[in-house]
C-alpha cells in the first residue's frame, strides 16, 4: 500500500502561551484561503497538542515526585497541586478533551485546575524560559537543539515527539510557524531545527507578529539561518498561495511577494508588495483542529473583522502602528463578516463567536450583525475595543446588546487626560463613566485591560485612574495589568523623545515578569526623567489589583465575591477535593514556627487562608473535616463554605474519610 500524497501546506502555532480558549485565528484563515485555491493543509497547533499531551499521568506523578523530596510550602504546594490534579485527572481530561465530565469540579475549576497543573509540568523548561534579548535566546536555541531527545526537559522532549510524528507523517512541502507571541520566539525556532532534520526537503517559513516586528534582528540570528528559508513579513495568504505556485514551477521562487528570503535570493530586508487584502479572503477554516479541546469553560471559536487598526495611533501599540501606512488597515464588508459568521456557526455548531480584532470597529459589526440576524441565525458575541464616544448612545449600546453582544474588552490606561492625549489615545476621559454606565446598562459584561507606568504619571493621577476602577468595581472585570513597554514598531520606540521618555538600547529586554504570562510583551528598558520609574510604577500597579475587587471577573476568587446578607454560621464543614491543610511540617515558612493557626490552601484559587485553632479544629477520624469551637469560628467555616471551599456537614452525619462532594 502505497503512502498517501504529500500534504502542500502544515501550518504550526507553536507553544508557549496561555492562548488555548480557542484556535489562534492565523491558522483557520490561512487554511480557508489556500483550501479554496484547491490546496491540502494540515493545521497543528502545537501548543495545545503539547497540554493534552502534559495533563497525563506520568508527567504529574514525576511532578509531584520531585516536590515531595523538597522541603517548604513552595514544594508541598507544588506536590499537592499535582496530586490533586492526579486525583481529579478523568475529570480534567474529560471536561477538556470533550467538554464534557467535568464532575464536582464544575468547568471553571477544571480549566483552572488543568492550566495550573500543566504549568506546574512546565516549570524550569526551555520552553518556558525568561530571555533577556534574541541574542542569548539564539544561543541557547542552538545548544539545546543538538541534544538528543534523552538529554531534553520532559515537556521540550515530548514537543519533539509531536513534531517528528506530525511533519513525518504529512510529509509538507512548505510549514509555516505563526508565531504570535514573543514566548513562541525560542520553541518555534528549536520546532524550525527539527522540522529541517525531519523533512529536509520542505520549505520551513517564520510568520506572525513577533516575525512581523522584529525580522530585521531575526534575520540574523544563527539558528534562522541554520533552519529557516523565509521570514514572512506580511498577511500568509497570498505570499504561501505564491511559493506552492512556485514549487509547481510557476513564477520563480524568488519573486514571491511579502517575504524576507534567508541564505541567498531575495535578501537585505528587500520585500516585494503583496497585492492581495483582507476582503479577498474568505471565511476560516477551522476543519483539522480538535475544537472541542481547547482550554476553555465552553465551546467557542473567534473571528476577524479587519486587519489592523482603524485608529492605530496609540504610541505603544505595535498592532496599531503597523496600520498607519496608506493601505496598511484592511477592514472586511458586513457581508463578508457576516459570512464568516455564518459559516463558523453552521459548520460547527457553536453559539458563541468572539471577535478578536485589535479594535473593533462597532459601527461595523452591528451592520454584519443585523444581517446576521436577517439571516435567521441568533448569535452571541463579544468585541474588544476603545472607550470611544459611539458608546455615549445609550441606544447604540442597547442596540449591540439586542444583537448579541455579551462581553466587551478594552484598554484602560488612565482617567487623566493629559495622559491619554500624549499616548494619543483618542478618546475622552470625562465619557468613560457614561460608557460603563451604557454599556453595563445594556447588559454587555464589560472587562478592562489595565495599564500603568506612563510616561509621567504622578501619584494623584495613579490614584484617581484607581479610584475610577474602584468606584466601578462591582460593574467591571479586569483581564489583565500591565506596565506600558516600548516594542519594536511602535511610534514610542521610534521617537521615545518626543513622548518624554529614554529608551536603553544597550542592554536587555525588559517585560512584565511580575504581571504577564511568560513577561507578555518585550520591548525596550523606558525611563521618564520626572516619572516614577519602574519599580514604583509597579508598586502602584500592585496597590490596584490589592485593592480593587472586579465583580465581573469569571476568575475572581470565590471568597472575594460579594454576597447578598450575612454569612451562616456553619459548626462542621467538609474541605472540597481542591482544599487541603498545610502540613506543619511545610507551614513553617508562613507562620515563622508560630503554631496556632492551621493553614489551609484552595489550589484552584491559588488561596491560603490562616485559621485560628482556638475557633477551628480537624477531627482525628476524618482530617478532610473541619469544626468550629466557638461563634467565631462557625462564621470562618461560614465564610468557607460560602466560597465553595467546603460543604456543610451535618452534626449529626458521620464522618468519613474524603469523598469527591
């Protein structure tokens, strides 16, 4: 029996990054586009496909192994962490892999929990690690790509594995790396060198965002020229539509549009245009993907509405600053968008679409949305987009909600003006509190993306943006904080003066350690001669996720939510599967020897809570059950038990040994 024919196209998202709710979109709309021209592509998100791969039994018992030889809270935590996964293992895998099973756990819990125990896996991995600049990041790249499999890191030796069994199977002619995410930059360049020892003869191609900023120091690191043929510097559509075309031994190899050839032909950054925009393309493809196991609580999928961004002028915004050429935003027609719409949601059956542009234009997207509707399909969506004056119509705002519009995401940098005016913002802060109002108003959950460490921003002014967030708190969620970074591309890295801060180009990258997955965005050390500095500015970033409590945050911890009433008192209490008390052996660290509290650890909400023994004790015949001994403490397992943590038992139950309730 003879091998089946080769695949044209495999298309790679590769880990590390937290991006797993759904498909990232460069490969369904890649694949759309050169399906339609009658072309074979295998689709192999590599990031997800190494977390189904991690959340195994071997990987966590091995986990759990090597923290139970360690002393301390870290590794007791860490040991427990596994183990609780261990234990609660058919329930991830079934919630994640099929969306279904999820058990006493709840999807929220299982998401949670399986993401921890994963980056538990991960912890001191190549492909995990901290880089200080592409320079040391190529270095080790080529170190670690002449070991052998044996001599690698478990999660970077199974990434191997899923490597050789994917390209060895397809047999590509061109693979294509979308490498969004400056965490990707490293392992793709470690897949590049394998994909060129497993399928020598295939064209191996760098894309994506990180590409698209930063090809011209790509272009001369050692392990691009050693595995790579091209940087693609543009949209993927047409330039890989163009060099299959090419291999067919059509127009010449190098004279494909949008690509920074490697090692001979077409060199020097020369790139040639691409003719082709984003209203030429058609609806993703999403076939090849497994769907229903991406990290999420549910099932959903994600479109585009444009390319780039509409306004684009926002100084620290790569995205948005590559869209400020003539030309360079690309937005899609109604019809278009409701396409794209109309097919995700018949040929796959989800009802709930993100939209996931930069930023959204809304005007836009209730035009495709209303025909949407005219086309007999019910949809709910969400768009991520400025806090701009569309949203002072308290009519629009309703008329996004009718549509179905559930979830809003936006940036928030600051309620000062002069702030928002420098970073060339264009929106108004005086409005911002009409549009929460609007927006809440209509029943569209509203999450903030905060930003700090701006340019001169004075003490006052950080406390009145905190203020803002928390006079809004129970009204808002907020995804994620970050301290403002001078990358590659943006109008704040190409004229730091005119903005009143120094970048240092002399040493490493700096990014957000502290606050982001993996450090989120790298960009250039940025000092403001009357500014905080960076240690402040994170300091007052700090003092707001301490002290605002976003009510509409899905991950907010249990605890933390606000409750109608009072707390009921509660005299027996059974700890739920994820709660375990610290042992005294490991509580040391915390309590400085200090022995009379019990230390009890929520390891889905990364929680320890200190409990007084003179209110709380453990029974001897069932250690996983709690009794309070005063009225103090019937209203500490109260306040427990109202957060999930545990569940009542009755006085006069029996007590038995842990149980899955």
């Amino acid at each position: 029996m003879m091998d089946a024919s080769p695949v044209d196209v495999v298309l790679v998202f590769p880990p590390q990054t937290e991006a797993r709710l759904f498909p990232y979109l460069s490969l369904p709309y890649l694949a759309g586009h050169l399906r339609a021209r009658g072309r074979t592509v295998l689709p192999a998100d590599l990031n997800l496909g190494l977390f189904h791969e991690l959340l195994k039994p071997g990987p966590l018992l091995r986990a759990r192994d090597r923290h139970r030889t360690a002393d301390g809270t870290r590794s007791w935590y860490r040991a427990a962490m596994a183990e609780t996964a261990i234990e609660n293992l058919e329930r991830l895998r079934g919630h994640v892999l099929t969306k279904e099973g999820s058990g006493s756990l709840g999807p929220a819990r299982a998401v949670r929990l399986a993401n921890q125990a994963v980056e538990l896996i991960l912890e001191d991995s190549f492909l995990t690690r901290a880089w200080s600049g592409l320079d040391v990041l190529d270095e080790q790249v080529g170190k670690v790509r002449s070991l052998g499999e044996d001599a690698l890191d478990e999660p970077t030796a199974t990434l191997r594995r899923l490597v050789r069994h994917t390209l060895t199977g397809a047999r590509p002619r061109v693979i294509g790396l979308s490498v969004a995410f400056f965490s990707q930059l490293a392992p793709a360049l470690l897949i590049a060198s394998w994909a060129r020892e497993f399928t020598p003869d295939a064209r191996i191609w760098l894309g994506g965002q990180q590409v698209m900023l930063r090809h011209e120091e790509l272009v001369r690191l050692s392990s691009v020229g050693d595995s790579v043929d091209a940087l693609c510097v543009t949209a993927g559509e047409e330039p890989l539509a163009a060099v299959l075309d090419a291999l067919d031994g059509g127009t010449p190899e190098d004279e494909v549009p949008g690509v920074v050839r490697i090692g001979g032909g077409r060199g020097g950054g020369e790139v040639l245009p691409v003719r082709m925009t984003f209203r030429d393309t058609g609806p993703p493809d999403f076939a090849g993907l497994p769907l229903r196991s991406y990290v999420a609580e549910d099932f959903q999928l994600a479109i585009v509405s444009c390319v780039g961004c509409y306004w684009g002028r926002c100084v620290f915004c790569s995205y948005g600053n590559r869209s400020l050429p003539k030309g360079a935003y690309q937005q899609g027609t109604p019809k278009q968008i409701a396409d794209a719409v109309e097919a995700t949601v018949l040929r796959h059956g989800v009802d709930f679409v993100a939209v996931v542009d930069e930023n959204t234009n809304l005007r836009l997207i209730v035009q495709a949305m209303r025909e949407v509707r005219r086309r007999g399909l019910r949809v709910t969506f969400s768009t991520r987009n400025r806090l701009e004056s569309v949203l002072l119509d308290e009519n629009f705002c309703q008329e996004l909600a009718d549509l179905g519009c559930v979830l809003m995401s936006v940036g928030y940098e600051t309620r000062t003006q002069r702030l928002l005016d420098r970073m060339d913002k264009g929106v108004i802060s005086d409005d911002y509190q009409t549009i929460v109002d609007n927006v809440v108003g209509a029943g569209i959950n509203l999450r903030l993306s905060v930003m700090g460490g701006l340019f001169d921003e004075t003490e006052a002014e950080a406390e009145a943006s905190r203020t803002f967030l928390q006079d809004n708190e129970t009204r808002i969620g907020i995804d994620v904080l970050q301290l403002m970074v001078a990358e590659p591309g943006t109008l704040l890295s190409a004229e730091p003066g005119r903005y009143g801060v120094a970048l240092d180009r002399s040493g490493p990258l700096t990014a957000n350690p502290e606050l982001n997955y993996l450090g989120g965005r790298h960009g250039l050390p940025m000092t403001a001669p009357d500014g905080a500095g960076r240690a402040e500015s994170l300091r007052r970033l700090r003092d707001t996720f301490d002290t605002v409590k976003p009510q509409g945050n899905d991950a907010l911890p249990p605890h933390l939510r606000r409750t109608e009433g009072g707390v009921t008192p509660i005299w027996r209490a059974r700890l739920r599967p994820w709660a375990r008390p610290v042992p005294m052996s490991a509580a040391g660290a915390l309590t400085g020897g200090d022995t009379r509290s019990l230390l009890l650890a929520d390891l889905v909400w990364q929680q320890i809570f200190a409990l007084p023994r003179e209110h709380i004790g453990v029974a001897e015949e069932a250690p996983d059950v709690l009794t309070a001994r005063t009225e103090p403490g019937a209203k500490l397992l109260g306040r427990l038990v109202a957060s999930d943590t545990a569940v009542r038992v009755p006085l006069t139950a029996s007590l038995v040994a842990r149980s899955s309730s």
